[in-house]
C-alpha cells in the first residue's frame, strides 16, 4: 500500500499560540496535499511534532519513527521538517519512495535549533535509499534556506533539483494560496 508522510517545520513561538492560526500540519498547503493524495489512494499522514517551535531530534524522531517506512512510502518535509528528513535519512539504512524536500532548513550558521541539528553529518549517498530525493527551492527564499539548498546540492550525490522564482519560503503568506499543484503533480507522477 502507497502511504505518505508530510512533516511540518519549525513555527515561531508566537504562531504556535496563537488561538487564530492552525496547528503546524494543517497549515499552508499540507491539508491539500493530504486530500489530493489520499484521493489518489495514497495513505496520507500529517503527523504533529512535539514542541515544534524548539524542535528536539529525538522527541521527533521518536514521533517520525511510529510510521511503517518502506519502498512505497513517500516523504515530503518543509523547511524544518525538510531538515529533520536529512538527517534521518542519514542515520538510518531504510530504503523508502519518493522524497521531497521543500524550502529545506538544516540551520546552516548553527544558531537556532541546536538540538535538531547538532552533530549532524549528511550522507552524501542517501539518495541511493529512495525511489528519487528531490529539493523543491524557490530562489525568492530566505537567505538560510538558500545556503541549505547549496549544501545539500554539495554534498548529496543525485540529488534532483527543482527550482522556483516566485514561491518564498512555501507558505501561505508568500504562495497566497493552499494549494501545491507542482508538488501534488510530481509526487503522483
């Protein structure tokens, strides 16, 4: 059976509080993409992760870690969550689907999430464990996920790129919309 798993990033503190803005998987366009894969008869899931917004590897991990990872599984991570996949992907010989990486975020000054990001060393072949490992970056981002961007371009062997101009960093605010059909199109290619 297809199954999905689409890990959420790191939100500000402020907006994981705030009464008026969604959970952090079921914000920007992760909803979407869950319907429109689960209507494509893939098990879509958009799991929460502890404390998001100080995110902690191993408290991650064990979340990430309760879903059943195979050669039929895709994986999608934004920006932080995009981040955390590296990682995992480096420390662990399982052989998954399609990866995408969107807007990845792996702290690249090492300044703000050191508990996710410590003591992390990429694997330059983990591509070779997926079905294809691709990075979704849209050249109007952040500066940090632009340097992220071209060290995992660097670093990773048979990495796809796919470059936008006009996407920010993949939210709400800078898409103005909630809907990926580009990501949704690739995944069920």
């Amino acid at each position: 059976m297809k199954t999905a798993v689409i890990i959420h990033g790191m939100p500000s503190k402020e907006n994981y509080f705030d009464e008026q803005s969604p959970s952090p998987s079921n914000h920007h366009w992760f909803p979407w993409l869950q319907r429109e894969l689960l209507l494509n008869g893939v098990l879509a899931q958009t799991p929460e992760f502890p404390v998001p917004y100080e995110p902690d590897y191993k408290k991650w991990k064990a979340v990430f870690e309760q879903f059943k990872l195979d050669e039929e599984t895709i994986l999608v991570g934004h920006s932080c969550g995009g981040g955390f996949l590296v990682r995992w992907l480096s420390e662990n010989s399982v052989k998954v689907g399609r990866v995408v990486l969107v807007a990845p975020w792996i702290d690249p000054n090492h300044d703000s999430a050191p508990k996710m990001f410590a003591d992390m060393a990429i694997d330059a072949n983990l591509a070779t464990r997926t079905k294809d490992l691709t990075l979704f970056i849209s050249l109007d981002d952040d500066k940090e996920e632009l340097d992220t961007a071209e060290q995992l371009k660097a670093t990773i062997k048979g990495l796809q790129v796919v470059e936008f101009t006009d996407k920010g960093h993949f939210t709400m605010g800078s898409m103005k919309t909630s809907m990926f059909p580009e990501l949704r199109n690739y995944l069920l290619n």
